[in-house]
C-alpha cells in the first residue's frame, strides 16, 4: 500500500497494512520548531534551521527526508498566508528566546516592547498590532482574543451577508490547485485545510461569540444561515480548482471544548452548529470523493453524536486528557462511526516529562485501544510541544513502528 490507500483504508474502517501515520499534515498536527531542530540529527538526519511557517503556534515544517525517515502519510495542502497573513516565502535567519535558529517567512518583523514581541498584521508597522509573544514565551497570542467585552454589539448581519458570501480569491484557489498537483505525485494523502475561507459562523472573539450564543438566538441562526450558503459556494470552486487531487477536506478548526467541559451545551450545539455540519459535510459527501476531517481540542465526548450524524469522516485530535475522553470507550462506542485521528499520545503530559519508556508503553496502549478494525490515524494529541526531549520522540516512532502493523496484537 502506498500512504494514500492506507489513509483511505483506515477512514474507511478497513485494516491496511500498518496504522497511518500524521505528522505535520495541518497545522493542528505538527510539531514546533525546536523540538523539530532538536529531533533531527537525533535521528540521523542532516541539522539545519527549521522553517517556521506558521509563527502563530511557532510550528516548523517537517521535510521530505524526516517524512520518509519517520513513515509520514500525510501532507498539508495549506493556503500560502496562514496566521496574521503572513505569507510562508522568501524566508529569512532568525532565533527563538531559547537561542534556537530558525527560518521565518520574509514578512515576519515584530516590535521589541520590553517584555513582549509584537507582531504587526502582514508584518507591518502601520497596521494595528495583531500578536504577542511574552518574554521567553513560545507563541503569539492573538491580541485581545480572551477578553470580555461588556458592550460588544455584534455587526448588523446584512454587513455579515456581505463577509460570509464572499467568495474564495482566485490567487488563493491557484496555489491551492498548484500545491495539490505538485504533491499528487508522492503517494501521500494530501489534507488540504483552507482554515480561514470554512467553518462555522462567529463573530467578535471567543468570549463575545459565548455570550451571543446564550443571548441571541435568532441574531445567531441567521448567523449560521449566511455562513453555510457562503461555504456551498467556496466549496464549488474549490472542487473547480483542485478536483480529485485531494483526498481529505479539513472542514474546520473550532474548539468546542476545554479540558474539563465543553464550551457550550449539547442542545446548543444541536440547535446551530448540527445544521451547518449537516449542510457543508452533505455537500461534500455529495459531489466529490474527498473525506471530511475536523479539529476540535477538549472535551467533546458528547458532540461525537452529532458530528457521525452529519457524516463527519475523521475527528482530531481526541484529547484523551479531557474529561470524558477515555480512549477505551470512545473506541467501544463511536469507534465503528468515525475515524479517530489523533489520541497517540499525550502532548500535555507524558510526551514532553515523561520518560521514553512512559512514552513508548503509551503509545503502544493507544495502538491497541484505537487501531482494531481501522478507523485510526495515527497523531500525537495536537501539536507536539517545544521542550519534547528527543528520546522521547524517537521512542513514540518506534513504539508507532514496532506495534502498528496488522493485525494488531492486542
């Protein structure tokens, strides 16, 4: 089997020859980038700076020769500009707090502010601050993102109409199309996530969005309404230019959950969020061969109903930290419904301060809960984290490598 077919086997709930494999496929699923600098010469490969090409969460870009190295089976197909539109070109030396040398994109320029590092939109001076990273610190927040704002008015919705039936600019369907061509050829399973054009309605930030989703009912239907006709649009032209040289549609990027509960309530996610599901994944399913792939960090046992209902495909990245989210039972009830991607291994714990025979026992565990009768892509708990000791990493692949073949001993 090449990594195409053992992908579409194992969405498919058929056993392929060995588990699948995601490292670096979405920008939910990478690893940052000095964990990547780190891994690399640990594991035999050539040491050289890692391109960040997604500053907001610090990622670095896992190449070909680790792909093969480690037995990668997916690729991202990603628009060009990603966080604080930043295009991922031209890139230049720089280097993290840690003295880690990196590649950023040739647009990245932030602001020295004493105990931050703020990052303009596009990197420049004259648009209004868009990130920080803290001194020392490992991301850029996104500013003003967790703030409540007690006076938040939310935009008349024929100014909404006008955002959410916008269609996708033919630059960004271009290189969509060139990208998904040119990784045709490697046998991979190409993953295209287009994470700002799709998704669900929302506006203000996520405090504002909670209290209009509790408040507002009828604002935030219409909201939905407008959302879900825009997105049959985008999608008719992104099946126009891309075709059948994707294999997986990453539907969105939206947290429902936290580590302890969801962010909202079943019956309110029943109420808006199970119609647009419903339409977008219908689309999909309708008029093109690809699969349907959603992220959504946390505790979100009780949206998986929903989410097979609306014919959802592949659920990431399955915190099995969360409450709710034991991997033995979401293996026993949903496990014949939906193809869990993610759940390897946690990234909050065991991964980064474990020990490699922690993480190697861990990762074995999980194979054997999630792998029987396909339905499991194999991916650490979202991204891996910046301080992952190497030896850790090199034993999650060899756990991954030694025990992820079929038929799985269990």
């Amino acid at each position: 089997m090449n990594s195409r077919e053992r992908v579409i086997a194992a969405i498919e709930h058929r056993e392929p020859d060995r588990v699948p494999m995601d490292l670096g496929g979405s920008i939910m699923s990478g690893i940052m980038a000095q964990a990547l600098a780190r891994v690399r010469p640990y594991l035999g490969l050539a040491a050289r700076p890692p391109r960040v090409y997604e500053v907001y969460q610090m990622l670095g870009e896992v190449e070909p020769d680790m792909v093969e190295r480690v037995g990668i089976d997916v690729l991202p197909v990603e628009p060009e500009a990603l966080f604080f539109g930043l295009k991922r070109r031209d890139y230049k030396a720089w280097r993290l707090f840690d003295g880690t040398p990196v590649r950023v994109p040739g647009q990245f320029a932030v602001e020295d502010a004493g105990d931050a590092l703020i990052l303009h939109e596009e990197g420049d001076p004259g648009k209004p601050p868009a990130g920080r990273m803290p001194k020392n610190g490992y991301y850029f927040d996104q500013i003003g993102d967790q703030e409540l704002h007690t006076d938040f008015t939310p935009p008349p919705l024929d100014e909404m109409e006008a955002a959410y039936l916008r269609p996708i600019a033919t630059q960004k369907l271009e290189y969509l199309a060139c990208e998904a061509e040119r990784l045709r050829s490697t046998g991979k399973a190409l993953l295209l996530g287009d994470w700002f054009d799709f998704g669900p309605a929302g506006v203000g930030n996520t405090p504002d969005w909670l209290c209009l989703l509790a408040g507002e009912p009828e604002y935030v239907e219409s909201l939905f309404a407008l959302k879900a006709e825009g997105d049959l649009t985008r999608l008719a032209q992104l099946q126009a230019y891309v075709g059948d040289n994707i294999d997986i549609f990453g539907v969105d990027g939206a947290d429902y959950g936290t580590q302890r509960a969801e962010m909202f309530s079943p019956d309110t996610f029943e109420q808006f969020y199970l119609p647009y599901y419903r339409t977008v994944i219908g689309w999909v399913r309708a008029n093109t061969h690809w699969k349907t792939w959603k992220h959504t960090c946390g505790a979100a046992r009780r949206f998986i109903p929903f989410f097979i209902d609306a014919g959802l495909d592949c659920l990431n990245p399955v915190q099995c930290s969360a409450a709710g989210m034991d991997p033995i039972g979401l293996k026993h009830d949903f496990g014949r419904y939906i193809t869990f991607w993610g759940g390897g291994v946690d990234t909050q714990h065991t991964l980064p301060f474990g020990t490699p025979d922690e993480v190697y026992e861990e990762v074995e565990a999980r194979i054997r809960i999630f792998a029987p009768g396909g339905g499991f892509v194999f991916n650490p708990i979202h991204n891996i984290q910046a301080k992952t000791p190497s030896a850790n990493l090199d034993a999650l692949f060899r756990a991954v490598r030694d025990h992820g073949r079929y038929p799985i001993v269990l």
